[in-house]
C-alpha cells in the first residue's frame, strides 16, 4: 500500500522553525522527485527534490531547504524564519514518470 505521512507541522511565531517530515512506504523511494506544495487559498509549489539529490526551493530568501535520506525513505523541509504568509497546509508528492502520489498534508500555522 503506497503511503506518504507528513509530520511536523504546527503553531508557530513568526520568526521561528519548522522541520517538516514526509515518510514514503510502499513504492520504491529512490525512484521518486519528491515536491513540497502549500495550500493556501491555492496550491502552490515550495520546493523539489530530484532522486539524486538536486533540489530547487522556489521561495526566496533562503529560508526553506529541502533534503531527504534515501536509507530512511523520507524527505525533509526545513523552515525558518517563518512568516504569517507561510501559512497553510504542506502536502508532499512524490513523481515519477508514470505516477504521482500525494500525503494528506499537515497544517502550518504562524502566528503571534
């Protein structure tokens, strides 16, 4: 059965940092570019990750980085200095040429 569980997300300040976790089962990890996606009033791309290891982060300001470890088939977006604007709910994707699969998101407030 193909799962992908977000984790780690939650309340937070502004200023503060988040690390959010997607754990892949069920479909062979390495195969897969993992993207990050947010979902305000629309869903938005945050970053990607190929299955090498080359990524994009498409918010400015170098405040997110994604990763992933390949051993423990999960990947990773660190965030920091969050923003009130960085609220929603992160979905992680996982796409290869034939599939594309996606988590059930975790919610991510910053607020004061």
């Amino acid at each position: 059965q193909v799962q992908l569980v977000e984790s780690g997300g939650g309340l937070v300040q502004p200023g503060g940092s988040l690390r959010l976790s997607c754990k892949a089962s069920g479909f062979t990890f390495n195969d897969y570019d993992i993207m990050w996606y947010r979902q305000a009033k629309d869903r938005e791309l945050v970053a990607t990750i190929g299955s090498t290891g080359s990524s994009i982060v498409y918010v400015p300001g170098g405040r997110f980085t994604i990763s992933r470890d390949n051993t423990k088939n999960t990947a990773f977006l660190q965030m920091n200095n969050l923003k009130p604007e960085d609220t929603g709910v992160f979905f992680c994707s996982a796409r290869n040429l034939d599939y594309i699969y996606w988590g059930q998101g975790t919610q991510v407030t910053v607020s004061s």
